[in-house]
C-alpha cells in the first residue's frame, strides 16, 4: 500500500526511516513548515528527466523532430526554464505565458503561438518579440498578423486542422472533433492556407493539429496524422500535446516511447520524410513531477468521513471541471494498518470542492499533512481566488535543497488590485 502510493509521486520519492515523505531530498513536513501549507512541491529532477525523455525518444526515430512544452499545463518561468535549459521550445497561449517565457530566457524563434482568439495585443507582443511560430487558428488571426507585421518582414505559420478525430477522454479536452472551437474544418483550412501562400506579410510553413488531454491510447494520437497530411506537403507539422498522464493506481498511460514510436510510424506513412515534427506535451510532462501539501483543518465523522484541508479547489479545479480522479495519504503514515475511508474536501463554499472522492486514510486529525501527488498539471494553471485565497506558492526540491520559485499570493497582493 505504502508503495502503491509512493509510486505516484515524483520519481525518486522515498520514505524515511520514520516513514515521512521525502521529494527531492527534502522531507515534506520541513517544507511545509518552512513554507506553510497548502504548498506545491516539484522535483526538478523529475521534470528535467521527462522533458529529456521526450526529446530522446522523439528524436531517436526521427532525427528532424523537436519537443516544445505546452506552457499552459504549468506557466511559470521556472518550469519554463527548465524547458529552455533541456534544449525544448515553449508553445504559449497568450500573453502572460510569452512573457514568462521570454524572462526564461527562450530563444524567441523557438516558441509557437496559439489561441482561438488571439487580441491585436497578443499578436502585437509576437511580432514585437519575432517569435517563431503562430498557429493560425482562423481568418481574423491572418487579418491581424497582416496588420500587424512591419513591411519587409514575414511572420512564419502553421495552420490548425481540426483532424475530425475522438478519443476517450472528458469531453472538455477534446478539440479534434469536428464541431471543434479549435482550427478549421480540413476545407477551410486549405482555403486559408492558398490566402496565406499569397500574403507578403506571412510564410507558410505547415500545419497543426490537437486532439485533446488526458488520452491514455495513442491510437487518437496517430490517427490525426492522416487528416493533416491530405491537406500537402509542408516543411513542419506539428502534432499538438494529449499523452495522458498517471493519477491513480488504475491509470495506465502509454510510455513516451510508445507514443513517439506511434507518431513516428504515422508519420513514416503519411508525411514527407523530410519534413519536420513537432510535439507540444504539456500534462505529460509535468504531472507527476509535482505534489501538493496540505494540512488537515477538520475531520467530520458521520455517514462520510470528510477529511478538510487549507486548499481545495482554489488549487486543483481538476477534479470539479474533469472529475479527475487523485488519490491521497497523510504524510508519516502512508502505510498504517488503521486505515478508514474517506472522502479529502477543500475548503471552499461549494459541494463540488472535492479533492478525493473516498481514499484509505490512516486515522486522520486535525494537523496532520496531507499529500496528494501528480498535481504538476494544470492545477497551478488554474489556481484561484475563490474565498479570497492567496493563491499558493511553487516550491522546487532538488538534492535536499528546496528553492521557493513562485511565492505565496499576500493579501496586499489581493487588496491591491481592489481600486475602488
Ligand atoms: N497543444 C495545444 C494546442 C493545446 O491546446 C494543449 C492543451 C496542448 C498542446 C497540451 O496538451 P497536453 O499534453 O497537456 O494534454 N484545462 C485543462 C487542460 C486543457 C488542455 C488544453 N490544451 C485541464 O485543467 O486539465
């Protein structure tokens, strides 16, 4: 049981001898006294591991492939940094996430725009930067970046198709269905791409395509490949992001070497062999390289027993939005034989403000730390105010040091913005 759940958090995790939790070298409960709670912790070792499998087992079948890392999943310079340092791109997908980027230290031909509705400001800020790739997501993107450029220079474009594929995912994170906000219908993107090949303030370079999150087959994945290459050939494709990654004991997802090697076969297929590939991993490649620590604020024993912690869906909104299935375990007793069921709750005015729907809890009370691993995706993405919460900081661990990356929200920070 203790190494059932140990297997969730970031690799390398360990207990020691008196069965406390430690990531990166560093015991959990330090952390959090040093640093309160809730608190998310990440191993950088963990992150910078993946972002090198990525690139190896990507480039290793095709020798002109590069990994750009999907911002979105986890936007804050350190993380992106990291990226940068591993030798992977940054697709960003607005403003803030390019701005971070850049402080990073990216090389600015190395990040690729997206959006379905990109501001004049957006576009604006990736010309100002001559940024490597925007993804044409519709005509007005086209209308803008020709506005926007400065004559005698050529933005370089992908166009996103929508490839007309499902996968078995929640329904929120799939976008390559038809019917889809994202990109355009394979029609409409051919017209699109003619009107670009003509246009002297852009350069057509290829195409892009997305199929969703959390897809834990990469049949989906390589079944987009096809519904691009109908469209011609161009120098760049680009495969968008989608591997799912490991919540929960039950959770299976393929290896990163089984999705290049199905990519890769797709793409020997259908593709031109000299054309470049990109990936944007994003969920995958940060998920469990993070785990966030809580502290127990009530225990409430009845029908359930819910088990409240300072957090909740102010930091992981993956469970009210997806039902994302996380588990849990009370730091310094991962594997107590009195374990009870029950339900962890955040501390938020709403019902849905669950963090895990009935999990093996070893004799919970009020103080105790709880952990909740594989929450390095999309959960500080969306952190929020609700309740007035500062939002909470990003620790990263490594070797025994740990190193304060994002801090803890204030609440001048929240009074601040309060003008009136
Ligand atoms: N590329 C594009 C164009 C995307 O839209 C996404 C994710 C990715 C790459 C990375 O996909 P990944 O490898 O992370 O699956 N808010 C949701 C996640 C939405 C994903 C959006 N697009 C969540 O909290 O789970």
């Amino acid at each position: 049981m203790a190494e059932d759940l140990l297997s969730l958090f970031p690799p390398g995790s360990t207990l020691d001898a008196t069965g406390t939790l430690v990531v990166g070298g560093c015991r959990a409960d330090d952390l959090a006294a040093e640093l309160g709670t809730p608190v998310l912790v990440v191993s950088e070792d963990a992150l910078r591991a993946r972002a090198r499998e990525y690139v190896g087992e990507l480039t290793s079948r095709w020798g002109r492939a590069r990994v750009v890392f999907a911002s979105k999943a986890f936007p804050c310079t350190a993380v992106q940094r990291v990226m940068v340092e591993e030798g992977l791109g940054l697709d960003v997908a607005g403003g803030g996430e390019l701005l971070t980027a850049l402080k990073a230290g990216v090389d600015p031909a190395l990040v690729v725009l997206h959006g379905n509705a990109k501001s004049d400001e957006e576009i604006a800020l990736a010309a100002e930067h001559r940024i490597g790739l925007v993804v044409v997501d519709n005509a007005d993107d086209v209308d803008r970046i020709e506005a926007t450029m400065p004559a005698g220079v050529r933005q370089d474009v992908l166009v996103r198709v929508i490839p007309g594929v499902t996968a078995d995912t929640h329904s929120s994170v799939l976008t390559g269905h038809e019917g889809s906000k994202f990109g355009l219908a394979p029609r409409d993107a051919a017209a699109l791409v003619r009107r670009i090949e003509h246009s002297p303030r852009m350069r057509m370079r290829g195409l892009h395509v997305h199929v969703g999150s959390q897809i834990l087959d990469v049949e989906p994945l390589a079944a987009a490949v096809a519904p691009v290459a109908a469209l011609g050939e161009f120098p760049v494709y680009d495969l968008g992001g989608g591997l799912g990654a490991r919540y929960t004991w039950a959770d299976e997802p393929p290896t990163v070497a089984a999705y290049a090697e199905a990519l890769v076969a797709a793409a020997r297929a259908h593709l031109p062999a000299e054309a470049e590939l990109v990936v944007e991993p994003g969920r995958s490649m940060v998920a469990t390289a993070a785990t966030t620590l809580y502290r127990v604020t009530t225990v409430k024993r009845g029908v359930t027993t819910f088990v409240a912690v300072d957090g909740g869906m102010s930091d992981n909104l993956e469970v009210a939005l997806f039902q994302q299935r996380f588990e849990a375990g009370i730091v310094g007793r991962f594997d107590a034989a009195d374990s009870e069921p029950a339900t962890v709750v955040g501390r938020h005015c709403e019902s849905g403000d669950v963090l895990v729907d009935g999990v093996p809890l070893s004799a919970p009370r009020v103080g105790d730390l709880l952990a909740v691993p594989a929450t390095g995706a999309y959960c500080f993405t969306m952190a929020n105010n609700y309740n007035g919460t500062r939002r909470l900081p990003v620790v990263f661990v490594r070797d025994g040091e740990a190193r304060l990356v994002v801090r803890r929200e204030t609440w001048d920070d929240l009074l601040a913005r309060d003008v009136d």
